[in-house]
C-alpha cells in the first residue's frame, strides 16, 4: 500500500494513475492518523512553498511526516514535497520543515532566452547508485516544471544533478530511508514509472 | 541541459482524432487513447488533445476521454478547446491533464488566466493564440492580430501585446499557432514564433505549418521555440517521432533519447 499525502498543493490524479498503472494500490489522505499508519509515504505538490507550509501546519500533517521519515518508512518526496524538506525557501521567504539541511533556490538566468519556470524534460545525472534508480540509465530525462531547486547544504545527500538557468542543482537527494525528487516521476513516461516501481518495491 | 519538446496534437471530434485543414474536411484518423499510447511508446515529449467540437456545440469537454488517456499515457498533456469556466478547468486537471489550454475564452475573459493560475498554479494554464498577419501596422505593431473561433472572429488584439498581457496574467506558456502557415505543411511562420519567444519571460510553443523535420530544426534554432506542435507530418505516417528526432539531434537541437 502506498499512502499519498494530500495537502491540497496541486493535483495528485497523476501521480495515482501512476503508482496503480503497475499494480500498486494507493490510498490518498490528509489525515495524519493514516500518514502514520502508512508502510510507504509519496509526498508530492506543486504550487508555492509558503502555501504548502501553511497547509501542512493547518492539517497538523508535520509532525506526522517527520516521524515517519525519522523511524524508517520508505519515504518520496516529489517537487514542492521534495523543496518544504529544507530549511529554507526563498520563495516568499518561507521557513520549511527542516527535514535536510540547506536552502531553495529561484533561478536566476544571465540569457534572456532561459525561461522560467523549466518546462520540460532535462537529463539527471546520476551522482550516486541508488536502488531507486535500478534499471535507469545515467543521464535520462525526467519532466520537471520549477522555478525555485534545491540547494542541499550537504552534498554527501546529492543523488541526481541537472543543468538547468547556469546551475547545477540536486535534482534528486537520497538519505537512508529518504528519496526525493524534483523532477515529476509521475510524468515522465516509462523511466518514471521505473522509479516509481522500485520505490514501491524499495526496503532500506 | 533542458531539451525542445516534440507535441503531437489530436484534434478530437465525437470520440475519434480527426485531421483536416483545421475544421474542414476532416477524415479520421483514430481513437484518441490508442493513438496517445502509441505517440508516448514512440517517443513523443508531451500530447495536447482539442476537442474541437466542443467550443461549436457549446458542450463541455470530454471528461472520460481525458481519464482514459491518463490512465494510459504517463507523460504531460494538455486540454483545449471546451474550456469554458473555472469548473471547467477543475475537471480536467483532476482528470488528470497536466494543463488546460484557453483561446477564444481568454480573448473574452482574460482574468480567466489569472484566476486559473491562482487556483491551479500557473504552469497548469496554457495561453493558446491564433494571429494572422496584417499590413494595419499603425492598429496591430506587431504585424499581426489575433483571431479566435476557429481564425473566423478577428479580435482587434495586437498579438505581442496579448502575449504580454497573458503573461502578466499569469500563463504559465502560450502556444503560438499562425493562422497562416496552419495545414500549408511549408514551416512555422519564423518571424511571428521570434517575436514572441524572444519578447516573454514564458516558454512559447510553435505551432502550425510543421511539414518535414528541418521545419523543426529551423523554428527551435532561428526562432528560439522551447516546444513545437506537430499532428499531420506523423498522423499520416509520414514521418515517425524515432525520425523527426534522429534528424534534429543530427543538427545539434537538444532533444529527449531515452524513452
């Protein structure tokens, strides 16, 4: 059973048809009860960091949250769900959970011709092997759509890169029990699902 | 490096993906959801489906059609074409399209962008615009009004000018489609797709005229597109995405390998 978190940051239809297109079944909540009931915890979004913070507060989702990741349940942030991990946001100067260590970014492009937010599909260079990445090639491309990265403080968390606006940032962090990406697995084809299938089969 | 998008478009009528020279003639193709599996195993980036008749018949969009292509293709879409209000847009996206493309819609209503991009975020809301070229320069700079309802409506908007205005709106990409170059299969309009891609903050989208690969090459490299639609060059046949993507890689466009 996999447990999606919803903390009304954006659409989760996806990321469900994603997981049940293999098989898995899913359970979306915004309980806290079922957060920590849950053997595998998604926490996706997208949308602002402060409005998901202040969702997740309203929901009384953050304590939930950080126990589950802190006694071991295979846990995957994704997007806004991987960003309100850090310490910091400067997307209006928001003050997020403080899961990992480090701050999140808003691109700053020198080319005019850069645009933001990254729309589209963008190579993740694996930077450390991990068994959610089993079966993916180095530098595939995922869908991403952001215009804030992840900065983590500690680059031992770093699992992907990508290139994107003159910075190379984590698009994907890994720590024991914890994955999280920026990219959307949920939208990005076969290699996505790929992901997705190894984080419902991953024990660490 | 971020890679130029390859977008088949379906254009759906009574359940079927139809091509003609947009709403003329129109022969069908085939089913919708079967022809989006086979875009996605083929390698395509994105899909965007217009229910065409919709908008005609002042119906609502298609939603089962929509779930079922969610259900079978796990890449980005978009929906347009019935569009009609906020609940609209909510439906869709929950269906789960990635994005709802808005025209005419906007062109009457613009604060239907803004409030769309607050409700759903704004890379949900695609900015879909018809111009075709004008010698009125002193009415239309650009050199080009946009038209709506299928090119037969002219708005008497300067196309930059709405360009930017959706922007400030809150369009999280707008999808340039020459009502000249539509169905002649001879190339994007370069000038038209330059000047708003070079004029936005957003990413802009090519649309119209597509006929062989190198139209592509040409509208990613000379007119600095970030995507470009497609529908007749592969519907037919003619050309596979494998193909279309060999040739561009070939001359030096990023593009998406592995699927």
């Amino acid at each position: 059973m996999i447990t999606i978190v919803d903390y009304k940051a954006g659409n989760l239809t996806s990321v469900q048809l994603a997981f049940e297109h293999f098989g898995a079944r899913v359970r979306i909540t915004d309980d806290p009860k079922d957060v920590l009931a849950g053997s595998r915890v998604v926490f996706p979004g997208v949308g602002a960091a402060g409005a998901a913070m202040e969702q997740l507060a309203g929901l009384g989702l953050l304590d939930a949250l950080r126990t589950v990741i802190g006694r071991g349940t295979p846990f995957l942030g994704i997007c806004i769900g991987m960003q309100v991990l850090l310490e910091f946001s400067e997307e209006g100067e928001t003050t997020c959970m403080g899961v990992l260590p480090g701050r999140v970014r808003r691109f700053r492009p020198r080319d005019p011709l850069c645009k933001i937010p990254q729309i589209g599909w963008n190579a993740v260079n694996i930077a450390k092997p991990h068994p959610l990445f089993a079966g993916i090639e180095d530098a595939s491309e995922f869908y991403f759509v952001h215009s804030y990265y992840p900065a983590p403080a500690d680059q031992v968390l770093i699992a992907g890169r990508t290139d994107y606006a003159d910075a190379v940032f984590a698009s994907a962090v890994a720590r024991d029990n914890l994955f999280a990406t920026q990219f959307h697995p949920e939208r990005s084809g076969r290699i996505g699902l790929r992901l997705l299938e190894n984080f419902a089969d991953w024990n660490p | 490096m971020l890679t130029k998008r390859i977008i088949p478009c379906l254009d759906v009528r009574d359940k079927k993906v139809t091509k003609g020279v947009r709403f003329q003639n129109n022969v069908d193709l085939g089913d919708p959801v079967e022809m989006a599996v086979a875009y996605s195993d083929g390698g395509c980036d994105e899909l965007v489906f217009y229910d065409i008749t919709a908008s005609a018949e002042r119906r609502p969009i298609d939603i089962e059609m929509v779930r079922q292509v969610a259900r079978a293709v796990h890449i980005p879409f978009a929906v347009g074409g019935g569009i009609q209000n906020l609940d609209d847009m909510r439906r869709v996206l929950l269906a789960g399209a990635e994005k709802v493309s808005v025209n005419s819609l906007a062109v009457e209503n613009p604060g239907i962008i803004a409030e769309g991009a607050r409700q759903f975020g704004a890379q949900c809301i695609v900015l879909g615009m018809d111009p075709a070229k004008t010698d009125d320069l002193a009415r239309f700079p650009s050199g080009y009004e946009i038209t709506t309802r299928g090119f037969r409506h002219r708005t008497g908007l300067d196309a930059l000018a709405w360009a930017k205005r959706a922007e400030q709106l809150g369009a999280g990409e707008i999808v340039v489609n020459s009502v000249d170059a539509d169905g002649t299969r001879e190339g994007y309009e370069l000038n038209l797709t330059r000047l708003i891609a070079t004029n936005v903050g957003v990413p802009v989208v090519a649309s119209g005229g597509a006929g062989v690969p190198r139209h592509l090459t040409d509208v990613f490299k000379e007119a600095f597109a970030d995507a470009a639609i497609i529908a007749s060059m592969t519907h037919s046949g003619e050309y596979s995405i494998k193909a279309i993507k060999d040739e561009l890689i070939a001359a030096g466009v990023p593009i998406r390998r592995k699927w």
